[in-house]
C-alpha cells in the first residue's frame, strides 16, 4: 500500500472510531461510573474484537450475506435488541456511592458486540472495500491492523472523558440523569445507523 492511500486509511480510521457510535457511549459511561482503568478490559475488547471484524469481513464473511440476505436482516434484529437491552441496563442502573451497580463490558463481551454493532458493521464494509484496494488478504491484514492502531487512542479519549466527569457526577441524582442521558444517546446512535 502507498503512503498516501495508507495516510487516507488512517485518517478514515481515526474519524470513524473517534465519531460517537454506540461503542464510545458505552466506554464514556463507563468510565464515568467505574473509572478509566476498570473500563480497560472494555477498550481492548473493541479494539481486538474490531479488528478481527475487519478481517473475516475482508476475507468473505459478505459473500454469506449476498448469497443469503435473511442472515443480514436477523443481524439487523438483533443488534436493535442488544442495543435496547444496553441502553436499559445504562439508563437503569442504581447510583451508589459505595458500591457502584453499573457493571463494566468484558473484554469478551466488547469483542462479542462489535459483530451486533451497526456502526462496527458500516466501519468495516466501507474500509475493506474502499481502502483494500490491492483486494488481497495482505491488503485486508493492512486495514485491520490499522484500524487497531487508531482504535487505542480513540476508545481511551471517551473512557477519559467519562472518567473526568466522575466528581462531577459524584452526586447520584447527576450520575442518574447521566445514565439516562447516555442510553437515550446509545438509542439515537442506533437510529442514526438505520
């Protein structure tokens, strides 16, 4: 791959995985019920579980879905469901000083995710089919390791920015409207994918 084709990946990397999406709402709310460093595991789960997204998709995971479209549309369905259910648990999870009931992602949870979220879905179709222009599994490893390298500074700018916001959200009522706010978000990210 060429610097500037490589420059132009990177570039749509970093802007894709930094762009609010269903993942940076989860790590921003996390980070500001649990911490950045509890919200580690979360981070890498994207960043792994992302990454080798990028690669079955580049190596033929689509064809499935031309030859059989009702499988893409079951994703569609369970996406939409994963997604309420996330936004419930966030929006519903009891502020305690003490004893915190927000529960962080897994990283094997995180990685699970990125194949329900539409957002991971677009990022991927659109970096393997624009940016894999040698259409080799070279070029795919290429893509995907790329978008491992931007991932890392993308997740942990949310996982931050929610971290900074735990004095300020130490109060519950605040913390509470917090939650509220990210699932009503999370469930605006969805809708903004469809």
């Amino acid at each position: 791959m060429e610097l500037q084709s490589l420059i132009a990946l990177l570039t749509f990397a970093f802007a894709s995985t930094v762009s609010p999406g269903p993942n940076n709402i989860m790590l921003m709310t996390s980070g500001a019920n649990v911490g950045f460093v509890r919200t580690i595991p979360h981070m890498l789960g994207i960043t792994l579980g992302f990454s080798f997204m990028v690669v079955l998709v580049g190596v033929g995971l689509m064809q499935l879905f031309q030859q059989w479209p009702l499988l893409q549309q079951i994703l569609q369905v369970l996406c939409i469901g994963y997604l309420i259910y996330l936004a419930g648990k966030i929006a519903l999870s009891k502020p305690s000083r003490h004893d915190c009931a927000y529960k962080p992602m897994s990283f094997i949870a995180a990685a699970n995710f990125q194949w329900i979220n539409p957002k991971a879905w677009s990022m991927a179709l659109t970096a393997v089919s624009v940016y894999n222009v040698s259409g080799t599994w070279q070029g795919v490893l290429i893509v995907s390791m790329c978008f491992a390298l931007v991932n890392i500074p993308s997740v942990s700018i949310w996982a931050y920015a929610g971290q900074k916001l735990q004095r300020w959200l130490s109060c519950d009522q605040r913390l509470r409207g917090f939650n509220i706010t990210m699932a009503a978000l999370l469930l605006l990210s969805l809708v903004m994918m469809f």
